[in-house]
C-alpha cells in the first residue's frame, strides 16, 4: 500500500502549516483562552483556508475531498493546539451528505461549506458512559417538524454554534435532527473545558428541530468515527509538537556543565517518545484510511485507533513534563498545555478502556490474526 501523500495533499499541508505558524501562535492561542475558549475570527479563517469545505461534496459548495485530506489539515492544526472545532465541520459534513435528504443538505451543506455555519454534534449524556445506544432525549411530531426536549452535556463551542446535530428518541428508536441555536427553547451554557477550549451544557426543551435522518444510531456511530479519526490526526500532530518542543528544551538545560540531551537515560525516554509518536501515526493512518468500510468494520478498526493513541498520548505527555521538571507544569510555560490537550484528547469520543472493551467485545474467532 502506497502511503505517499499526493502533491495536492502536501500543498494543503504546507498551506495548513503556513497559517499555523504564522497566524496562530502561542500568544494568540493564550489569549482566545483568555476571551473564552473560542475565536470566531480564527474559525473564519480555517474557512477561508477552504478547510470548512474541504469535505464538502462539490454539489453543495465543498472541496469534496476525502478522509486522508482532513487528517493532513488535522495533523498541523494539532501541531500549533488550534481550539477551534474544525473537526465538527468534517463530522457534519459526513453525516449529512451520506444520511440527510436533499432539501437538508441543500439547506446547509454550503452553509458548512462557507463556514457561515457551525454545527457541531451534541450526542453526550450523563448517565451515557460513552454507550451511544443510551440515549434519553425526546423527539415528538410537531406542526411543521419535530420538538425535541433534551439535555446534553460538553457540547464543542455550544454557546457559539449556529447548529447541533442532536440524537434523540423517536418512536421507540433513536433518530438524528437538526437544532439550530437560535430556535425556540434552546438555552446553553457555555464553560472552558481543561486545555482552554470551549463547551457548553446544552438544553432543549419542545425546541423545534428538523429530522436528518431516521436511522440516527448508524449515523451517530458514522458520526463519532469520523471524530476520533479527527482527533487521532490532530493528536499525532500536538505530540510531534510536543516532542520537538521537549528535545529542544533538552538541548539548551544544562546540568553538571553540559545540556541534559547527552544524558544517556534522557536519550533513551526522548527514543521512547518518538516510538509512541510513530505507533499513534501509523494508528492513526489506519483509522481514516478505514473510514470508508462498512460499518462493523470501521467501527473496530477506530477502537482499535483509539486505543493506541490514548496510550500514546499518556505516554508522551507525561514524559514531556517529567523531562521538563517544574517548568512544565506552569501555566506560563507552553508544554503544559500540549499536556492538558493530549489528556483531554484521551477522554474524548471514548477513552481508552472503553474502547479497549470495545476492541474485546467486537473481537472475532480469529483475534485478527489470518486464519
């Protein structure tokens, strides 16, 4: 198999890089903390970069590209922790363009596309646990669509979305609608979540909604596989950031009179990093290169993904800091918060003892192994 990336795909990652270094830097990331967690402005820019359309189909306003093309952009937003949810855009548009009729993707495909609209998914419940089959929102026929009563929890940018892709109940199986913020009985409360990006709790009570699809459990399985593969990319990327951050800083420490790099033992965990770095890189390929199998079969395969980048994740953010001493749990300090990213990362969209029995239980006679 030819992992070589396409002209086109190493134009759009040096495009994505370009941006990243030059118009997203520390300070700026700092202080869209400071302002909440979320930048409007910067959003807009990811679109005019054309990354909002990137997985647009061409119908409806987008790029039409593929999964291997949203895990390049996320790799270098990954690299400078970029808080925007570009991930939402790939999800939304997924969905939609496979599971939604015309008239709704016709009403906000290019919306997504444009970046006008942000929809983001709003799947998570308390008593859930990461189970996507528990699901206790409402959905009833109403004049017009349906109403929705619901309450979801860690909604990305909910008090900023325009829209939620929210699954809900619906004649005894769960469905998938559309909610747009603005609509009657939406109310959401925004909060910054640990590594500075913004969520929000999100309540819909009789709020009108427009079905997406019927069949809302594939699409909300679709859904999250898409976001993990999302997160594994932009994972990769935070981690070969934090590890060039860390192996510079070890260049520069000195101790006895010499920098800390020519420390035999501190080469050797710097080595360890940079295994687990290309375990979750591979892991990660796997994942988006899988999103296009059938269900059952990319839902193992992203487990699978999951797994060893949460492991991954841990592994290279815990020895970022420890090699860092003091300094590297300060909030002035910027490997600190590659830190919190890489432990958010791991509890997000499943973390990885629950995905470690999603691996078991989906695990077939032959263990993976060719019979």
């Amino acid at each position: 198999m030819d992992f070589n990336f396409s002209d086109d795909q190493q134009q759009l990652r040096d495009a994505v890089r370009r941006w990243v270094d030059k118009g997203y830097g520390f300070e700026r990331r700092r202080a869209i903390v400071a302002a909440g967690g979320f930048d409007r402005a910067a959003y807009n820019e990811l679109a005019e970069l054309g990354l909002t359309a990137l997985t647009v189909p061409e119908a409806h306003g987008g790029l039409g590209q593929g999964a291997a093309d949203a895990m390049v952009a996320m790799e270098e937003l990954g690299r400078s922790i970029v808080l925007e949810p570009l991930a939402h855009a790939f999800i939304a548009a997924r969905v939609l363009s496979e599971c939604a009729d015309d008239n709704v993707q016709s009403a906000w495909l290019p919306r997504i596309a444009s970046g006008e609209a942000l929809v983001v998914l709003a799947h998570q419940e308390r008593k859930a646990r990461y189970r996507l089959d528990v699901c206790e929102a409402k959905a009833a026929a109403a004049p017009g669509g349906y109403a929705l009563t619901a309450i979801k929890s860690v909604v990305p940018a909910g008090d900023q979305a325009d829209a939620f892709l929210v699954p809900a109940q619906l004649d005894g199986r769960i469905a998938l609608f559309l909610v747009e913020r603005s609509a009657a009985g939406v109310a959401t409360r925004g909060y910054l979540t640990q590594d500075g990006s913004r969520a929000a709790e999100l309540s819909l009570t009789q709020a009108p909604a427009t079905l997406a699809t019927a069949d809302g459990l594939a699409a909300l399985e679709l859904a999250v596989d898409t976001g993990i593969a999302a997160a594994c990319a932009y994972a990769v990327g935070a981690m070969e950031q934090t590890l060039a951050i860390t192996a510079d800083y070890m260049n520069q420490r000195k101790q006895f009179g010499v920098p800390i790099a020519s420390f035999q033992a501190l080469r050797h965990r710097i080595a360890d990093m940079k295994m687990q770095l290309e375990l979750a890189r591979s892991m990660s390929y796997y994942a988006s290169l899988k999103l296009g199998e059938e269900a059952g079969e990319r839902h193992r395969a992203l487990a699978r993904a999951k797994v060893q980048l949460g492991q991954s994740m841990r592994f290279v953010g815990q020895q970022a800091v420890q090699l860092h001493g003091g300094i590297g749990v300060t909030d002035e300090y910027i490997i600190s918060h590659y830190f919190k990213t890489l432990t958010q990362l791991e509890m997000s969209w499943g973390d990885t003892l629950h995905h470690l029995g999603e691996v078991g239980a989906r695990m077939q006679d032959t263990a993976g192994v060719f019979a």
